[in-house]
C-alpha cells in the first residue's frame, strides 16, 4: 500500500427531507446565492421550488444560472462567472447531476481567475482559491457531490477534460435518494455504469498491497449489481435508489484510491467520445469498460480479474484463472445490456472516421493507466473492437 493523506472533507446530509438543513448550513458560508441547475428537471419533480421556499425562509438573496447542458460546456461556466461577480456572490447552490456540480465547480474557482476559466482546464492557470460550493443531488452516478473534481468540454476545440484541486470540493451536499426517483431509465442505467466503472478504475491496479480498498471496491460493484436493475424496475424503491446514491458518492471521493495509484483506463478514453460526439458519460463507459478488460487481461493482470470474479461475480474459485477471468468479463458485459445499455460505438452512432484521432488525443500525455499501461496504439485497437 502507497503512503497517503486522508481528506475528504464534504459533509454529507443523507436522507429524505435532510433539505430542511439547507438554509442553516448555507448561511454558515454567505448570503447571497448562485442557484445552478440544468434543463429543469428540478422544477417537475418540485425540487426547485423546495430550495426557494427555505433560502426565503432565511431572507437570503439569489441569482439563477439555469440550462447547464449535460456534458457541460465552458460557455455555461463563462455565464456563471459573470453572475457572480455582477451580483457579489459569496456561496454557489448546484442542484442537478454531476454536470450542474462539475459547471459549479468551475464557476466558484474561475471567479477568482482574471484570464479565461478555460485556462484553469488546459494547466494555463492555476487555481488559487474557489467560492465555497455546496449541491443538492439529484443524480446517482459521477461522485461529483463529494470530489474535488470538474469534467468540462469545449465544444470549439473537441476537448473534453477533467481536472481537480481541493479548493473545489463541495463544502456540503445534501443526497435524498427521492430526488432520484425520476431520474429516466437510461440516466440510472448510465449512471450505475459510471458508479461502477469509478470502482474498477480504483480496483484494477498494479499496486497489490491495498486488500481493504479492494475489498471496498467489490462492495461498490456488488451495490451497483444489486440495486442497478431494482432501480430501473422500480424507478419510486428507496432502498435502491439510496443504495446506490451512496455507493455513486463511495466509489471516487478518495476510500477506494488512498494507497494506489490513480492513474485511470477508462475515463481519458471515455472522454474523447463525448468530446467528439457528445454521447453520455455512463454510456460510452459502458461499451468501453469490457474491451478495454478482455485487452489488458494478460499474465500480470489475471489474478486481479481473478479476485473480481469470485468475489463480485461468485464464481468457482476451484477454477482455472482464465477461466474465471473471461467468465467475469462476459458477466460485465452481459450486466450492462441487462441495463439496456448500447455495447457497440455504432449504436451509438460512432464509426472508425475518428478513432485514432480520439486514440491519439486521449493519449497524448502518455500511457493510459499502471495496471496494463496501454498507448495510442492499444486505444485504437480497444476502440475498433468495440465497433
Ligand atoms: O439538466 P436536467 O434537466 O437536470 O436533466 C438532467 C440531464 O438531462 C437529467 N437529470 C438529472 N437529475 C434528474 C434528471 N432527470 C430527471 N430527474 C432527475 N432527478 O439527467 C441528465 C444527465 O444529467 P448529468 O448531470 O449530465 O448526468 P451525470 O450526473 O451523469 O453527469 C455527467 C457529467 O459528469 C462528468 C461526466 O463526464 C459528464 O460530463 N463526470 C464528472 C466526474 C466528477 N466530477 O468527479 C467524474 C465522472 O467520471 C464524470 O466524468
Ligand atoms: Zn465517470
């Protein structure tokens, strides 16, 4: 196990109606408010108007940016950073999905950037400071309500990158797992790939000695096998729904990394498909995550399949490695399209045009990944067998 540095300093108000504490929590941190949602799906399931009603109930004053596009676009960020130093904002609200929080986030740092908050994405700049931040989630899946992390794209340029520091991190986050409730079939689906993929990117690692962070991995995996299908059968389950917001929140805040490496697999080359095509996160993780696995499984990677397989999937420990390894493989694979999830590129209407420029572009500041560290060349080859 590597030396680490425990911090994971988001408070967290789990629950139904823990939005009660809204008001009392944000008033320890400022006045006056950016409100940050997308599209509006917190005006139909009432959630909007919940948050207004508590932040009148302490006289605090805010402003709205609204309409953040899922995969969020750095315009949405540019916006945001005007409203808060046109209104003297002193606190950030995000309610949403990881895309609101991820905009927010970059939102509360670029405040305090004179340049472009592109600049703070690309490495130009480096973030100093951030307004505090805290969310309301109302989707299960990327974490956000509790990392230091942003994924923002730039549409202009085809780049999709993510990129953290403390400074981002939520100061709170309020998880009601029934604000989760209509979430549509193909989010929770995503989502629960995403939670997921999270979890094997923590897992597959070269690094052996951190048993208890792998045995927290395996729990995360079976959370999201247990309740993934639940959820999608019955959207209004509670026990799914907080099952799985908990395990989205587990899986990347940091207890399953301390003492590995975090040098991701998936992810980087996840993001190149959404920069080019704009598909969803989860999605493109989904059809990705069992290539990538049937490519790296080699020699030096078999015992860690291994391990997966009898311990997330119950397979015959008695078996031969491989076997058990291909065997798990095939049940990943076959979990994700139980979910109704695509499992090829051209499903999602994604052809061999661009392959080797997303190949290349997601490796370009080198290998991908300590597990099995792959190239440009290995990305291409993942790539075109998931055609
Ligand atoms: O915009 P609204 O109207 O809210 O609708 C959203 C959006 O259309 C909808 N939705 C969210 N909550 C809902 C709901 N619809 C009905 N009921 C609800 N309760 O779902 C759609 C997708 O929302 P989005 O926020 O985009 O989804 P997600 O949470 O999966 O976030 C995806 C983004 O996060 C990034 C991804 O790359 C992607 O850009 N990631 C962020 C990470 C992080 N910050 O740590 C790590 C992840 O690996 C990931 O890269
Ligand atoms: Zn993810």
């Amino acid at each position: 196990m590597l030396n680490f540095d425990y911090s994971i300093p988001t408070q967290i108000f789990f629950g139904k109606d823990q939005i009660q504490k809204l008001p009392e929590q944000i008033s320890l941190y400022g006045s006056r408010v950016l409100l940050v949602y997308g599209g509006g799906s917190i005006k139909k399931i009432g959630l909007y108007d919940k948050a207004i009603a508590l932040l009148n109930e302490k006289q605090l004053s805010f402003w709205e940016l609204s309409g953040v596009d899922p995969n969020p676009r750095i315009e949405n960020v540019r916006s945001g950073i005007d409203l808060c130093r046109n209104h003297q904002i002193d606190i950030i609200l995000a309610i949403g999905g990881g895309s609101t929080i991820d905009c927010a986030k970059l939102i509360a740092a670029g405040f305090f950037y004179k340049g472009d908050p592109w600049d703070l994405m690309i490495g130009k700049a480096q973030i100093e400071k951030a307004l505090p931040l805290c969310t309301i989630l109302t989707l299960a899946a990327t974490g956000s309500e509790m990392d230091p992390i942003a994924v923002i794209s730039n549409l202009k340029t085809n780049q999709k990158i993510g990129m953290g520091h403390p400074a981002m991190v939520p100061k709170f986050s309020i998880l009601d797992p029934t604000y989760t409730y209509s979430v549509p079939r193909n989010q929770t689906a995503a989502g629960t790939a995403d939670i997921m993929s999270h979890a094997f990117e923590a897992y597959f690692s070269g690094i052996r000695g951190a048993y208890l962070q792998s045995r927290l991995a395996e729990a995360i995996l079976k959370t999201c096998i247990q309740y993934g299908p639940i959820a999608l059968e019955e959207p209004e389950n509670y026990e799914a729904r907080a099952n799985l917001m908990w395990a989205s929140s587990l899986a990347i805040n940091g207890l399953l990394s301390y003492g590995k490496q975090r040098k991701w697999s998936c992810h980087p080359i996840e993001h190149e498909l959404s920069a080019y095509y704009d598909i969803t996160h989860g999605v493109g993780l989904a059809i990705i995550t069992p290539h990538w696995m049937e490519y790296i499984l080699e020699d030096s990677t078999v015992d860690v399949f291994k391990d997966y397989g009898i311990n997330v999937w119950g397979l015959d420990p008695m078996q031969d490695a491989y076997t058990i390894a291909r065997t798990a493989i095939s049940k990943t694979k076959a979990f994700f399209s139980s979910l109704d999830l695509p499992s090829t590129l051209c499903s999602v209407n994604i052809d061999e045009e661009k392959l080797e420029l997303m190949a290349n572009a997601a490796t370009k500041h080198g290998p991908l990944g300590e597990f099995r560290p792959i190239n440009a060349e290995d990305v291409l080859q993942i790539l075109k067998s998931a055609l």
